[in-house]
C-alpha cells in the first residue's frame, strides 16, 4: 500500500489497472459534493479549484488549491503502489464519482498495517452511493424521497426473518429492547406491532440501522458536516387486517428531545416488503416540514393505531398555520423490497390499514441525528430519551446514541462487535 502524509489517517483512493488516476483533495466541504473532470483530470465541485496546479508527475508534491484547511492538513506525497499503474495524490476525502472507469476502495490506517472496508459508505461492489443534486433539492423541497433501491432484496428478506424470533423475545444478544409492543397469545394478532432499538437485541438489525453506509447517505441528504449518530430503530410488523397509523410528526417525539434543533433528524424508512396503498404504505403531506412550531403541538396529541380518520391530525395542523386542509396535497409511494423512503423529522406522515388479506408489510425505520447535538436543558427530556440523560450534563452518551458515520471514518468502539456484517447500499449502482 503506498505511503501517505503523516496527517493523514482515512483515504479514498481510486485506482484502475490500465492508467492512474488523478484524485482532488479539497475542503471538507468537497465531502459532500462530487468531483467532476477538467483538463487535469478532476475538479472539486463545491470551492471549484482545480484540485491540482498542473499535472504530476512520479514523485512530485502536490498540494490542494481549495482552502487554507485543507492545503494544512490534506497533504499528500504522490507514490506509485503496488496496485498496477497506482498514483495516489491528494484526495477528495468522501463524497465524490468515478471520472474514470475504476473502482473506489476505501482503507484505513491501524496498527501493524492497513484494512480494507467491504462496506463503504460510498461504494457498494465497487460502485459509488451518492444522492444526485435533483434528489436532495426534492427531498427539502416536499419533505421526503423515495429510494426504491436502498439494500439487496436478499437482506431485506433476512432482516425479516429475524422479525418473529424477536416479537417472541428471542434476543440474540440477550439484552431487552427499550419498547416492545405486542405478543403472542395476548395480542390481537392483526395489531399492528413494534419493538424500538431492536439494533440492541439482534446484530442483524444493528449491521443495518448502525450502518455506517446510511449515516454516510443521512449525512449527505441534511448537510451535516460532523456525521450522524443513531436516535433509535423502530422494528415495524402491519399484519392484514392492521389498523393505520395517525398522522405525526417523528420530531415531536425526537427532534425536540436535542439541539441544535433545526434539522437535526431523518427518518430511514426500509421496506421489508413491498410497500403498497393496499397493505399500508407510508403517506406524506406534502411540503409539512416547513409549517413548524405552530403545528408541533398537535404531534402529540395524534393517536397513533387508529380506526378512525388517519389524517384528522394533519388536517389540524393545517388548520393551525393557516392552511386550508382542502389544499393540502398528499403522496402515497408504492415502496419495493429493498427500497426506502427518508422523510424529515418535521414531516407529516401516517398510514392507512392493511387492507390485504394476506400481505404483511414489515419495516424497519432507523432514526438518526446529526453528530453534534446534546440534550435540551430546560425543559429537561421527555421520559423516553430523558431516562438517558446525566445529571448536571447534556451529553448524549455514545453508549446509547453511537456514532455510526463521521468523515474521518470516526465510528463508536462498541459497533465492531454489536454489527453482525457490513451492509453495502445499492444507491447509485
């Protein structure tokens, strides 16, 4: 593996075996925009330096022409490896596409050596996962968007699998779930059914709601510069015959709990099953994220399992911010195994009953935060998350609320053993 700058512990490196290729190295801002090609081979997109002054040459310095941080800290020698015609220059840390045709392979520095990461949180098989400008522009823009191909549908289906041994308390790692609702023989098997943080009962699930490829592709959508930390999982079973879920927003039970508390949550939807208007799918009020305060408080007067109208919640919050519910516009995406939809915390969303006579529609819903919150002051926390708060502190505590993604390749400690496997993404493949 060829050297690189003392400084430098986590690198992106894209190399073909024909021809090298010729990488930028930019601000961390460069993190979350892609790279694009010039007359030296790539350009930063987000300072739009040309990445390198002129072309290199084996064994010349090269030095980022972006900003003052990264010309302090993102240096790097230009070595030809061992990996065919290899030339490592300095690089554009993480998010960024393929110029050439090549592969990007991510490997970090530890003791005795290097290790390469199957699962990245770009690539998956060798292909990048990167939201398009389009596709962060729609989601700010009505609150929510639809992937439908999120993870391969051969895990989907095993995540799945492990769905009835944990609503009949077989906890792999022996320890309980923090919310567990239903149970066999004292619940009505058509209700709807729920465990929270089910990543602290079973590795599967962690290796998917502890993702660091999803806080990678969290990150990217938010704009949050320091990572993402995991608020909790919601394991998610509507039988046939559930009844639908009231519409609410996921902030008032979360968001409000942290700041900063501008967009300091997102919602990752995965469907186990395919999601349809028929068994239940997920369904937006278009554009309710930016109606804020005055409709928070009818958040939690929502009744979640209702037979009743599923949407008289959000026809109230409409209400309270001046808007005619009439002209309230609602979606209804149909979700395939594998996809997800990523919706904001302040989204309105509900769902109807699953009207199918034998389709279940399994989800798990991985909710997380950007890196940096703490814990609200005064008020102090809901009992929910307050239960994990310190006395005389607002930290939030790694133990409970890890740290899944960061740019510098920063994950909580206990991850490496509470994930079962890595988990690749198919966004962008």
């Amino acid at each position: 593996m060829p050297s690189i700058g003392e400084h430098l512990q986590t690198s992106y490196y894209l190399y073909q075996k024909k021809a090298p290729c010729i990488v930028c190295t930019c601000c961390a801002r460069a993190q979350q925009k892609p790279i694009t090609q010039n007359k030296y081979g790539v350009q930063c997109a987000s300072c739009l330096c040309p990445g390198l002054n002129v072309k290199p040459k084996q064994g010349d310095t090269a030095s980022c022409t972006g900003c003052l941080g990264a010309q302090e800290w993102l240096k790097a020698r230009m070595e030809f490896g061992s990996l065919g015609n290899f030339a490592a220059s300095l690089l554009c840390a993480t998010k960024m596409e393929v110029v050439l045709e090549a592969m990007i392979v991510r490997v970090t520095e530890v003791q005795g050596g290097w290790r390469s990461h199957a699962s990245d949180p770009l690539c998956a098989s060798g292909s990048l996962t990167m939201l398009s400008a389009a596709q962060i522009q729609q989601f700010h823009s009505v609150g929510y968007l639809c992937l439908p191909r999120l993870i391969a549908p051969d895990l989907a289906i095993r995540i799945r699998d492990r769905f009835g041994g944990l609503f009949a308390g077989k906890f792999e790692t022996g320890v309980y779930p923090d919310e567990w609702h239903w149970r066999e023989g004292l619940s009505f098997p058509s209700a709807a059914r729920e465990i929270v943080n089910g990543w602290k009962c079973d590795r599967l699930v962690a290796s998917m709601a502890l993702s660091e490829a999803l806080g990678g592709l969290a990150s990217q959508l938010m704009g949050w510069e320091q990572g993402a930390r995991i608020a909790q999982d919601d394991v998610l079973w509507k039988p046939p015959g559930a009844r639908g879920i009231g519409y609410h927003q996921d902030s008032a039970y979360i968001s409000t709990q942290f700041l900063p508390y501008e967009n300091n949550s997102v919602t990752v939807w995965i469907a186990l099953d395919e999601a349809t208007p028929e068994n239940g799918a997920v369904e937006y009020a278009l554009g309710s994220h930016k109606w804020r305060a005055q409709a928070t408080e009818t958040a939690t007067d929502s009744s979640f399992h209702t037979d009743s109208d599923h949407r008289a919640a959000v026809h109230a919050a409409a209400k309270a911010v001046g808007i005619d519910s009439n002209n309230v516009q609602f979606e209804m995406p149909s979700v395939p195994l594998g996809g997800c939809l990523l919706h904001h915390g302040d989204t309105w969303h509900g769902s109807g009953p699953n009207r199918s006579p034998e389709t279940h529609r399994r989800a798990l819903a991985v909710h997380l935060l950007r890196r940096d919150v703490q814990f609200r002051g005064e008020p102090a926390p809901d009992y929910i998350y307050g239960r994990y708060a310190l006395h005389g502190s607002t930290q939030v505590d790694e133990t409970f609320f890890p740290v899944v993604y960061a740019p510098d390749g920063y994950r909580s400690p206990q991850l490496s053993t509470a994930c079962s496997e890595d988990v690749s993404l198919l966004v962008g493949a």
